[in-house]
C-alpha cells in the first residue's frame, strides 16, 4: 500500500488521478500515525519550501520521514517534496529535511545560467540520463518529455545521486536515485503515459 501524504502543501489531486487511473493501491492521510503501515511513501509539494517545511513540522511529518527513509521505506518526492528532502533551500532561507546532503538554488544563483530564459523553468523538456539503470525509468526511452515547473534547481552534495538530467541553460537534475530514497523534479502525474510509467515502476519496486 503506497501512502500519499497530506500536508496541505502537496498537488494531492493530480497524484490521487494518476493512482486511481493505474489502479494502484494507496491512502492518502494527513497524520503520520494513518500512514504506518505503508510500505511506499509519495511526498508531493507545490508552494514554497518555508510553508512547506513549517507545515510538516506542525503535523509531524518531517519526524516521520526521517523515521521511514531510515527504516528502508522506498519514499517518492515530487516537484517541491523533491527539493526539500535536502538540507537547505534558499527559497525563503530555510533549513529543510536533510535526508541527503546538497542545498536548493535559485537559477539565476548558478553562475552559468542563461538569464535570457524565463523563470519559472516552466513547460515540457526531455530528460538524459546518468544513471540508466535507475528502476523509476524501466521502459522509458531516455529524452523522454516530462513536465516541469519550477524555479529553484536541486544542487546535491553528491553528484552521483543523480539519474536523470534535463537542459534548461544549465543541466538541472530532473531525478535524484539514492538507495531507498526517489524524486522527480518534474511531475510524473501530469507527464502523460510517460510520467504515468514512472508512478508504475516506483509502485511495482522489489522491497
């Protein structure tokens, strides 16, 4: 049973969708304590990374992703719940989950970035891969189109945490794979048959 959690920060609709149209089991609660028999955790988010933050620790979730990712729970963060699974975001100046070292930059923050493109980086890119073997990505041809909306860019301690790239002026993680722990800069829910693949492959993971 996947659980989706609810932290009044999370494009929670557009997930519940995508799940029921693929037939996949799951709850979607906003208590942790609803969620402690799932043996798969998707982390949505939209908004900014402060409210976002503050609204895990009022309900306790920020505790209890900790608790999960380090119990080897498979946990799918998109779009914002991808970012603030690291240790700080500069959106707001907040310090964030930590369950893996790197900070969240503005674009214009990285020094080669393009400032003729418009931000947010909004809209459908393809997606390179630097790591092929990544299980979110079973059956997905590489430059693949996904759909991303965003304007702070992931900038992991550990470059190797990255499985997929796109291009927008710079290479901007698009995927970050790091053992028990996936996330989707992009929105896998609102990707077509594509980004429905990789909602399937995170479900269909061997635990």
């Amino acid at each position: 049973m996947i659980g989706v959690i609810d932290y009044k920060a999370g494009n929670i609709q557009s997930v519940k969708h995508a799940l029921d149209f693929l037939h996949i089991d799951y709850i979607i609660a906003d208590k942790p304590q609803d969620l402690a028999h799932a043996d798969r955790i998707i982390f949505p988010g939209v908004g900014n990374a402060a409210y976002a933050m503050k609204q895990l620790k009022k309900t306790g979730f920020d505790s209890f992703l900790k608790d999960k990712t380090a119990e080897g729970i498979p946990l799918l963060g998109i779009c914002l719940g991808s970012q603030i699974i690291f240790e700080y975001s500069q959106e707001d100046d907040v310090f964030c989950l930590a369950l893996l070292k790197g900070t969240i930059k503005h674009f214009t923050n990285i020094a080669a970035f393009n400032t003729d493109l418009k931000i947010p980086h909004m809209g459908w890119n393809d997606i390179r891969y630097a790591d092929k073997e990544c299980r979110l990505f079973k059956n997905i041809p590489e430059y693949s189109d996904m759909y991303f909306v965003h304007s702070y860019v992931i900038q992991p301690a550990d470059d190797t945490v990255v499985c997929a790239y796109t291009d927008y002026g710079i290479k901007v993680p698009a995927a970050i794979h790091a053992q028990n722990i996936y996330a989707c800069q992009f929105h896998p829910e609102k990707s077509g048959k594509i980004g429905l693949t990789v909602l399937r492959n995170f479900a269909e993971l061997t635990l």
